[in-house]
C-alpha cells in the first residue's frame, strides 16, 4: 500500500487542518446573530449576506434621514448585522455592521451630521469597500431634529457621546465574533457633527480609536448654535431694514469680496486661498448719487454685513466664536444661514436643552448664549485641549476644514488647535507628531465648492470611484491616516482634486496640494495656477 513519507504526511495534515480552520464568510453570517445576542443590552434584528452590487433600501428609516425611498448601492460582499443596544432603562442606540469578506483587520466607526439620528449608509458603503469592518450608529434617535432631547439627559448622553462610544464597544465585540479575532487597527471617518465626534472620542475615551480623520469639526458646540443663531438676531426679519436677501449675498456682496480678496493670492479664480489674509470692506458698497439701489447697500445693511463677517464676543468681551469667513457664500446654504428664521439646528437646542419649548426662540441674545454656554451638558463643547492620553498611545489625528464653509467657520478649527498647542505647552512642530490639519482652499461645508475639494473623505470626494489614483494616500486623507499609523509616514500636504462641475467624466479643472496648519499656500505667480507644482506651502 502507498504511504506518504512521515514528514509529508505532517504537512499535509497541518495543511487540512488550516483549510478546515479557514475562514467561513457565509457559515460567520449565518451564525453572528446568535452569538451577538449575547452581547449585553443588545437586540439583534438580522444578519444578512448582502452581495456586492445590491441596492439597499431603509423602509424604516425616518422620513428626515431622507426616508423609505432612499438607497445604496453595496460596492462589496458583506454581512450587514442590524441590532439595537439598550443604554439605559429610557434610551438605546441603534447601529449596524458591515462586515466585508475582503477584511484587511483593520475596524472603523463613521459619526453623523447635525442634530442627526440618521445612519451614514454611504460611509459605512465606502469604508467597508476598502476592506473595513465598519459600523454606524442613530446617535441615540431617530430623524434630524432634537425634540426627543427634551426631558430625557440619557437620549441627550447618547446624541453628546454614548452612542458613538457604545457602537464602537459593541461593533468590536461584533467583529471579533464574526471574523475570530479581533482588528488589528481602529479608525474613524467623521465630518461636521461627525468631526466633533471624532475629537470627542479623542478627548474622552482615548483608547478607542488608533487614527481619527475629523473634518470640518463642530467643536466649541454650545457657542457654535448660538453663533448660527446669531445671524437671526443681526439680519432680523424678511421685512426687516437690516435684511439682506440670498440674492445680495450670492450676488453683489460675494462678488465683492471677491473683487477685493481674491486675488490677494496671486490669481483670480473664484477661491481665496487663505480667507484669514481677506479684511472685507462692505463699506465699498454703500449706494451714492451714482449708484442705483439695486447695485449697492444702504448704510444699514452694510453694517449688518460687517457685523456677519466679525467674530462674536461675550459680555465680558472674550471671545466665544471666531467671524464667519468672507467669501463662503453658498447658495444652497445661504437661505438656511442667513434667513429670516433662526437656525434649525440652534433653534432645537434652545428649546429642548438648553430652555424648554415654550421659549420664544425671536428674543434669544446675549446672556442666553452665555446659558448654553454655561450648561454644556456632558461637556458637548469638545473644546478639552488636553489630547496626551491620545498621543501616549501613538493616536493620530487629520483634521481638514474648508476654507469656503459657511455652516461652520474654519477659523474655528484654528481656534481649537491654537488651544491644544497653549494647552499642552507644544508648537506645531511637535503636535505634527500626532496632530494634523489641513486647510481645504475653496471647500464648503464637507464637500463640494470652487477649490479642490475632492480629498477621500467620502465617497463623493473619492469621485465614487474606488481606484488607486483616488485611495492614494497623498490624496485620501483616510488611506493617509492608515498610512501614517501604520508605516509611520505622515502627510505633509493633501493633494486635492476640483473636476469640471464636479464629474470625474469631465475631466480635472484643477488639483492643489492642500497645506497643513500653520503654513499657507503660496502661488508662485508664473505657472498655471491649476496645476499643483506652481503652489508651495510657505
């Protein structure tokens, strides 16, 4: 009879033994449901095989997150596992889990938006495509409003920290169960309330995440509703003298500053590269003899625009919010920023949190922006500028802001950093060993804009196409805090990408290296400034 030498033998059976150990994608979903049941407070509502391909629809989803209709497309093989986590006897969180079959070890969470109880389904899709095992959470609550923080500081714990926190425990948990063991690294992707929520984590629960990209961060919170709402106090109402309409802001005062600021950087292209470099002289526009009325301001309301564009002060004349920055006029924000109405968001937190819904939201001012201030429940400011558990542990943080953000001012990222560097007694030199931010040129509010707003930090500004031109790590910022955490090589500029009206179809209109805080870009007044190579940072 034929016998396979003894040492072949052993190999061969070592060999049968690793493929009977080998990783099951379709037993790990099949069985992820009951073994998560065990996990505390937890209701596991499936586990499915998803195909790459599949369009997902949410008919639970709550009309606000965009509501049954809405959809995504998977872009891989993943088990999607959707369950709620019980927080306390009067609030829970509910999250998911995208577990892809090409797992790289690596574990991610994505944040939310605004007052957002609403899944990011389009980051957990990215994330997941390049090989994260990634979860998402409601926040606490449904729908993008903030009535259910009324009378309940457990929902209003989940919204400020607990829900983030408690998905990544969980999905953790989650991840091992499913795979066999745990990640090897753990990331997080946020912007605006999801980049308050990223350096949340890195202030509170430090061990959670090993790199953090928080973009256009909604940190110093408390001030940042009453700043927003403050714009109703300067404009007043529609009939008001002192209101300035959308049509005069997108028009006539944008294009101003433009004429006065935009080519203080060497080149008029609609984008002023550093806004803090802009002092707008409203003024300029102030109807004459020679003017009609409707090519100029009256005196009025070139006041109220000077007060828009200034920064905001307490009672005791410190500063509580830096000024909104000239030339982040957008027309799809205009009417929600400078509107007859106050702001949607503040107008949430002062009834439900701050006051109670009865409060007259018209009358707010001063010394109520000084209350919210004051309350900060579970320290929603995020302003601690004390980050060294964070660095001790080798974390590393990108923060990007765009330069044209009119939700939230990048001259408060500024703000922010200048305190962690006060705070822990370092120079940017050396919070560049672990912190680093990235001014975005000409990028509105996350995306979009007249500058090369295309960086990685979505799908969209991966153009929604997943290649190694648009995950390199010189132009992602997620594949460049991996890079960083993981080969220790750290970014020094982020390359971004404007195409024509924003189709990758339509070719490139211009790609800029984006510098880091607090270097500049400076063009270099002979090259075609759409190019990469004629801007330095300085």
């Amino acid at each position: 009879m034929f016998r396979l030498p003894v040492l072949a033998s052993v190999f061969l059976l070592a060999w049968y033994i690793n493929a009977v150990a080998a990783f099951n994608f379709e037993l790990a979903c099949s069985s992820i449901a009951s073994q998560a049941a065990s996990i505390d407070n937890t209701t596991i509502f499936f586990a499915d095989i998803v195909p790459a391909g599949t369009s997902l629809t949410f008919p639970d989803q709550d009309p606000s997150c965009g509501g049954p209709g809405s959809s995504q497309t998977v872009l891989v093989d993943m088990c999607r596992v959707a369950l709620n986590v019980s927080t306390s006897e009067r609030s829970g969180i509910t999250m998911e889990a995208w577990l892809p079959r090409n797992w790289t070890g690596r574990f991610l969470s994505t944040g939310n938006g605004g007052l957002d109880g609403c899944l990011q389904y389009v980051d957990l899709a990215y994330t997941t495509a390049q090989g994260f095992a990634t979860v998402g959470a409601n926040n606490g609550h449904n729908g993008t409003g903030g009535s259910l923080f009324f009378d309940n500081s457990d929902v209003l714990a989940d919204f400020v920290f607990r829900s983030l926190h408690t998905n990544v425990v969980v999905g953790k948990e989650i991840t091992e169960m499913f795979y066999g063991k745990p990640h090897k690294t753990s990331y997080y992707l946020g912007c605006s309330t999801g980049g308050r929520e990223g350096f949340k984590i890195v202030q509170d629960f430090p061990d959670d995440f090993d790199g953090v990209v928080a973009g256009s961060p909604a940190i110093n919170w408390n001030n940042l509703m009453s700043w927003s709402a403050r714009f109703h106090n300067i404009l007043g109402n529609a009939t008001s003298p002192t209101f300035v309409t959308a049509d005069e802001w997108l028009g006539l005062i944008h294009d101003n500053i433009l004429q006065q600021c935009d080519e203080i950087d060497g080149v008029a292209d609609g984008i002023i590269e550093d806004p803090n470099l802009c002092d707008y002289q409203p003024e300029e526009l102030i109807c004459t003899s020679a003017r009609n009325t409707s090519g100029c301001l009256t005196p009025l309301k070139a006041a109220v625009v000077r007060e828009v564009f200034s920064p905001m002060y307490d009672t005791h004349g410190n500063l509580m919010y830096p000024r909104q920055q000239p030339g982040s006029e957008n027309a799809a924000l205009v009417n929600l920023i400078y509107s007859s109405n106050v702001f949607p968001f503040s107008q949430d937190w002062f009834h439900f949190v701050v006051f109670n819904p009865p409060f007259n939201i018209n009358t707010l001012d001063l010394n109520d922006y000084q209350i919210a201030e004051d309350l900060n429940p579970f320290n929603v400011a995020t302003f601690n500028g004390d980050l060294s558990s964070f660095q001790s542990r080798g974390g590393k943080v990108i923060t990007y802001h765009g330069q044209a953000d009119m939700l939230i001012s990048p001259a408060d990222t500024e703000f922010y950093y200048q305190h962690v560097s006060s705070t822990m007694g370092l120079p940017p030199s050396k919070l560049d060993d672990f912190l680093r931010f990235f001014r975005i040129s000409g990028m509105s509010h996350c995306a979009t804009g007249p500058g090369a707003w295309q960086i990685g930090q979505s799908l969209a500004g991966a153009s929604g196409n997943l290649t190694a031109e648009t995950l390199d790590p010189d132009r992602n910022v997620l594949s460049a805090v991996v890079r960083w955490l993981e080969e220790g090589i750290a970014p020094e500029t982020i390359l971004g990408t404007k195409y024509v009206n924003d189709s990758a179809s339509l070719g490139v209109e211009l790609s800029r290296r984006h510098c880091r805080y607090p270097t500049r870009n400076v063009y270099d007044r002979t090259g075609d400034s759409n190019l990469p190579d004629s801007w330095s940072c300085k």
